[in-house]
C-alpha cells in the first residue's frame, strides 16, 4: 500500500505554499501526495494538478480548525498515512495540533528542513531560539509539520493533467458560530515584499510613522512593525507586524528603524538576506544581528534618506 503525503490548507493558495515541503516529503518516501482544502476547491486543479493524486474539498459548518481535524480524521488512517503538513499559520497549526493529538503522532512546528533518516523516517530541522539555535529531531513517520509559506518553492503544476476533486462532509463541528468580526486590515503582505522597513518604539508618534511610508515608497518596499505598534499602540494593524506570534518575513533587505532588536521580533527577520539598523542605543541588541548598523537618530537619518533618494528619483 502506498503511503500518503497530505498537504492542507484554508484554500487553494495554502497548498501552493506548503506544497514544496510535500514534494520533498513525498519523493523521499515514495508517497503519493492528497491536498485538501477548507474552500477555493475550484483552483485547486490549477495549483496542484500533475504533483497530487487526489484532491478534497471540507464541506460542513463550524470552527475552522476543528472542521480541517475532522476532515483529516475522516479520509485518511493512521496505518496509510506518512505525513500531514500545512503553512505556519494559526488556524492550520491549530488544525494539526487537534488531528496529531487524536493519533498520537509527532507534530513539528515551522520546520526549516526534512532530510531522510537511515533507515525509514525523518530528521525534521526548525529553528529554536528565538532563530538562535537550530533544533534537529528523528521520528518515524506518520507525523504533522508546519511550514513558514514560501520556505521551499512549490513544484510546477503540469497543465495536461487533470486533478479530480472530491469532498468530505463532516457536518457540524464545534462550537456554534455566531458571527465574525473582522480584525482592521490593510490588505498588506509583508511576507512577499522584497524590501521591508520595520519601526519600532524609536518612533514618538504616529504621525511620525509617515517617513517610513515615504521611505518605504521610494525604495519600493513596505512598512512593517515590532510588537508595540500594532499590539500596545494600535498605531498599525496586525497584518504589519512581524515577530514569533505574527508575520515571518524573508525580503532582500530589511531596514529596521527604532527597533530594539528583541528576540520575539528578530525571529520573524531571520531569513532576510540582508539585515540594516538604525538605532541611537549603540547597545541595543539588533546591533548584534543587523549586516549593517547606523547608531543615530532616525529623526536626522530617515529624513536624510529621504531626501537623497527624492534626488535619485528625479
């Protein structure tokens, strides 16, 4: 019996970006590979056609994380079952936190590299640390992994073929819905810009923040934050802020303004390519982890760097 792969996802655009870690998973075990998702079953030929073998879509009314358990429950058993992985993000991590207890297997969260153990199974990598340190596991297979999106490219899918989707009805699940409210958003993705400026609690006000946008703008990049302004400020939305318990980021360069550097933050910074500081604490900690480093204040260097770059632009 061949051994499964499964990659999940809220929606078709999850799977693309947990589909990488699937691949290697799968061509290492020689597993077949199922995608299922919550909604969006309809793109789902169109990401995964040629690299899964079947494809699902959740039917059913409830709590996200709770429907995606169930639906994992209902169509797999443990016995076929060689991994379950999905992107890094709360509901799905919730998802597999719930599926991986029921079976009791292992479960890793946003794994940083797979590599084949002598013998069967894994050697699962993630960070620890707070990115500091790289933690390394041995496990025999079935487990559940989450992935930060966009850490291993997802495969090409192959037009000439057509992936049949199928669905899984799990009815009610959990507790009832009333209603949602979503959370002030600006339709930003930090997680994709190739440049990022983060500003932190150097900035005195909100206003003031209009510097950074304008930076941010003239190097064709976007504005991101630590943990104060968006959580105890309010002064940017939540899709903004990058640490360990929100937006992961992997730009070209990341220019943090006014940002201590403290570990919960830097977590989320540690894949950039490049990393630059302003800070006028010659002492402060993102010293220690930035490629380049300027201690001043960001009020007599940002304005500069705004200024030479409206020259350039002209």
């Amino acid at each position: 019996m061949t051994s499964k792969v499964v990659v999940v996802g809220r929606d078709s655009q999850d799977i693309v970006n947990a589909m990488g870690l699937a691949k290697i998973i799968a061509d290492g075990s020689g597993s077949s590979i199922s995608a299922i998702v919550l909604g969006g079953g309809e793109d789902l030929p169109r990401v995964a056609s040629g690299i899964a073998s079947e494809g699902y879509v959740v039917s059913g009314t409830g709590h996200a994380p709770e429907l995606i358990s169930a639906a994992l429950r209902s169509a797999l058993r443990r016995e076929e079952l060689y991994a379950v992985v999905a992107p890094a993000l709360k509901d799905l991590t919730d998802a597999l936190a719930r599926f991986s207890a029921s079976l009791g297997i292992p479960m890793f969260t946003e794994v940083t590299e797979v590599l084949p153990r002598q013998g069967e199974g894994l050697v699962i990598r993630r960070a620890a640390l707070a990115g500091r340190a790289v933690a390394e596991y041995s496990s025999a297979p079935p487990i559940s992994a989450t992935v930060a999106p966009g850490r291993f490219p997802a495969p090409a899918p192959s037009p000439s073929a057509q992936l049949k989707v199928g669905t899984i009805d799990v009815g009610t699940q959990g507790p009832e819905v009333l209603g949602v409210e979503q959370k002030r958003r600006e339709g930003v993705d930090i997680s994709s810009a190739e440049i990022v400026v983060g500003v932190g609690r150097g900035f005195r006000s909100k206003d003031d923040l209009g510097m950074a946008f304008r930076l941010a703008e003239l190097l064709g990049g976007a504005v991101g934050c630590s943990r104060p302004i968006a959580a105890d400020y309010g002064w940017l939305p939540e899709d903004r802020w990058i640490g360990i318990s929100a937006k992961k980021i992997r730009p070209k360069l990341y220019l943090a303004l006014g940002i201590s550097g403290a570990p919960q933050h830097m977590s989320g910074v540690m894949d950039s390519k490049l990393i630059a500081a302003v800070n006028k604490d010659k002492n402060a900690p993102i010293f220690q982890y930035a490629d380049y480093g300027v201690v001043g204040d960001l009020y007599q260097i940002v304005p500069a760097l705004v200024k030479r770059l409206e020259e350039l632009h002209k």
